[in-house]
C-alpha cells in the first residue's frame, strides 16, 4: 500500500512578519530556505515560539509568506489556498466531527472528491485496518480514547493519499506512554506508505525517533539540519547541544590545528580533538569543548580534579553533579556496576571515553 503520489517540499527564503501588540513588525520566521525530499520524515524541532508552527502553517497554506516562496513538488504553491494544495494535515486538537461516526469521519475527504461509492468504502476500510481501528466503524469520537481519536485523525490525512502529510503536535494531548506507542504507529505507518512528513515538536526524543533529519530551530532561524545521530553527536551551536539532549560544555584554549585534528588545553592536559570543522581554528583561540554526561568517566587518574556535589542512584544509571572552579559537571554512569562508584564530597578526576568530546 505505498503512496506513489509523495512529493518533495521547498521553501525559498520564507520570511513571516507579525505586528506585535506594541505595534512593532517582528519576524516570526526569519529568511528560511530548505528541502525535504520525497518520502522523507522530518521534524521542525525548537522551544516554544521559535516560528515551527508558522513554517508548518506556511506549508499547509494556512498562512502566507510575507516574502519567498513555497513548493510543493515542482510548483510553485506560495499563492494556492490550503484546499488547493497536495496537503493534508493532522491537529493537536484532532478536530474530529462530534456527530459523524469513525467511518463518515474518515471518508469526509474522498465524499468531498466524489469518488464511487465502493471505492470510498475499499479505501476507508483499508485505512482504518492499517491504523489499528478495525471494527470500530460505527462509534462517535466521544466514544472513543484519546489514543483512538488521534488514530481516526492520522486515518482522516492518509485516506486521501495526500502527497505531503503535515502533523501539529499530535501527541501532546496524550500521556507519556501512548505519546510513545503511538509514535512508533506512526513511524511504522510512515515507513509502510512511503509518505513525505512535516512533523512540529518541542519535544527531542520524540523528534529523534520519529525523523530522518530534525530541523532545529531558534528565535525563526534554522540552527541546524541533520539526521538524529548529527545532531547529538555534532551539534552545530550550543543551543543545539543543549536543546538535544543535557552536555558539559568546558571552555578551553586551541594549542595547535592540524588536519581533522584540533588539539586544546583543558585545565593544562593537552587533548587531541578529532574536529571537521579544524580549518575554523587557530592557535591561541578559546573554544567550548561538549562532553555528553554519559561521556565523561569519574575516575583515580584523569584530565582534571573535581569534587562530587551530589550522587544519585537513578535505576539504569548512577548520575554525578560535580564542580570544577565554579563549573558544573554532569555525569552519567550507565555502567556502575562494573566498577568503583563515588560518594558525595569526594574529590575526583574527570575523563572522556575516546572520540567523544565535539567542539562547537
Ligand atoms: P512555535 O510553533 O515554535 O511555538 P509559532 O510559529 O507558533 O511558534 O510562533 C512564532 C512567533 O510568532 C511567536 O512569537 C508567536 O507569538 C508569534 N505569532 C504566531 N502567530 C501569530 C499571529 N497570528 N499574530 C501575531 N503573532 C503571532
């Protein structure tokens, strides 16, 4: 049951304007340009009011650039109305109709396209088999869970085998487990139909294991694109490296640059770096050095001293909250029972397991 009509999504240097109550122009989207391939999984990630949903909405046709363009496949859609557009999109809200059964809320889209009566039917049934809602044809949304509704609004999108599927949050309104179970139907949803998706999230591990590539974002500007893996282990910012996922960050000074390699000085240890970005140093520059907390080691011998603050016992790791002059440490011991395990105000080393450490 692949979705042959998938397309791919372009946006050209999008810029959207609002006046804000003080009656000052601001950018809520600030000079975006970027490409989502045909059957691609991508998620707009950020914190709250970094202008994902106004992108989204921009794609969708429910508001316009203020200047740049939007494709959808080869054409150009910036001045199409969002009916008008190869779209369809799945609400936080579901925004199911109260008085139509699963069924009629389902086929809503293709009664509206006019198609026969025994395709509509063949359709709807196939969608709600693939989306786990067999059998329940005949229930109205307030006799369904949350969990069923968000189905009933994924099967809504997908039956018009849109060439572009949008999401808003759809998970928000669930509690943290169904978030995760659901996630994983639409991923594997997703995987089946081969569909481009344009998924809207604030939050990381959700954007991780849904996406080929996350596009984060900050104050309307994109910081960095990259598949999950890119992302946490080369974050682009500091706001990146500290919006995916908790980092130490270690202030230090570039000793010498060579090929791929960027060797520091951390607290007077001299440390090879493997850095791609190498060309961007010189001797004598400070830079900040990331070390993931399940990167760093507490241990007798080590790059520098610390004093353990607090030792927590966390169930599937022991996690370290130390000070070096004023600097927080964070680690995270995944395999405490291997080896010696640290007791609040202790004074200890910190090390970094090989090729873990990233400059930003
Ligand atoms: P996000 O989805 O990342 O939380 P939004 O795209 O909803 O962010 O909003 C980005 C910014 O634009 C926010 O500061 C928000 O308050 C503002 N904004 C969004 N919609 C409007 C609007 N219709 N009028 C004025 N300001 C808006």
């Amino acid at each position: 049951m692949k979705n042959t009509n998938t397309k791919n999504v372009t946006l050209k240097n999008v810029i959207r304007e609002y006046v804000s109550p003080d009656k000052k122009t601001f950018r809520a989207v600030n000079d975006i340009s970027l490409e989502i391939h045909s059957g691609e999984f991508v998620t707009l990630l950020g914190p709250s009011g970094c202008g994902k949903t106004t992108t989204l909405r921009m794609i969708a046709g429910f508001e316009n650039p203020t200047s740049g363009d939007v494709f959808i496949g080869d054409e150009n859609v910036t001045a199409v109305t969002p009916d008008n557009r190869d779209t369809a999109m799945v609400f936080q809200s579901y925004a199911l109709f109260p008085h139509y059964d699963v069924f009629n809320n389902i086929s809503f889209g293709l009664r509206l396209r006019k198609l026969k009566e025994d395709e509509i039917n063949k359709r709807t049934k196939e969608i709600m088999e693939l989306v786990g809602l067999k059998g329940l044809g005949e229930r109205l949304p307030n006799q369904l869970s949350g969990g069923q509704q968000q189905r009933v609004a994924l099967a809504r999108a997908l039956v018009v085998e849109p060439g572009v599927l949008l999401f808003d949050e759809p998970l928000s309104n669930l509690d943290a487990k169904l978030r995760v179970s659901m996630r994983n139907e639409i991923k594997r949803i997703q995987r089946r139909l081969g569909i481009t998706s344009i998924y809207v999230t604030h939050d990381q591990s959700e954007a991780m294991a849904l996406s080929d590539r996350v596009i984060v974002m900050n104050k309307g500007v994109i910081e960095q694109i990259g598949t999950p893996n890119e992302i946490y282990s080369h974050p682009a910012s500091v706001f990146v490296a500290d919006f995916i996922g908790r980092s130490n960050f270690i202030e230090c000074k570039v000793r010498s640059v060579g090929e791929g390699v960027t060797t520091v000085d951390m607290y007077g240890k001299t440390l090879e770096i493997q850095d791609t970005a190498w060309q961007n140093r010189t001797a004598g520059q400070t830079v900040t050095v990331m070390a993931r907390p399940e990167s760093v080691r507490l241990a007798d011998q080590g790059v520098f001293k610390t004093h353990i603050n607090s030792s927590i016992f966390m169930g599937a790791m022991q996690e370290y909250i130390c000070d070096t002059d004023g600097m927080q440490i964070i680690v995270e011991d995944y395999d405490y029972a291997q080896h010696k395990a640290y007791s609040e105000g202790e004074d200890v080393y910190v090390a970094f397991k090989e090729n873990t450490l990233h400059i930003i």
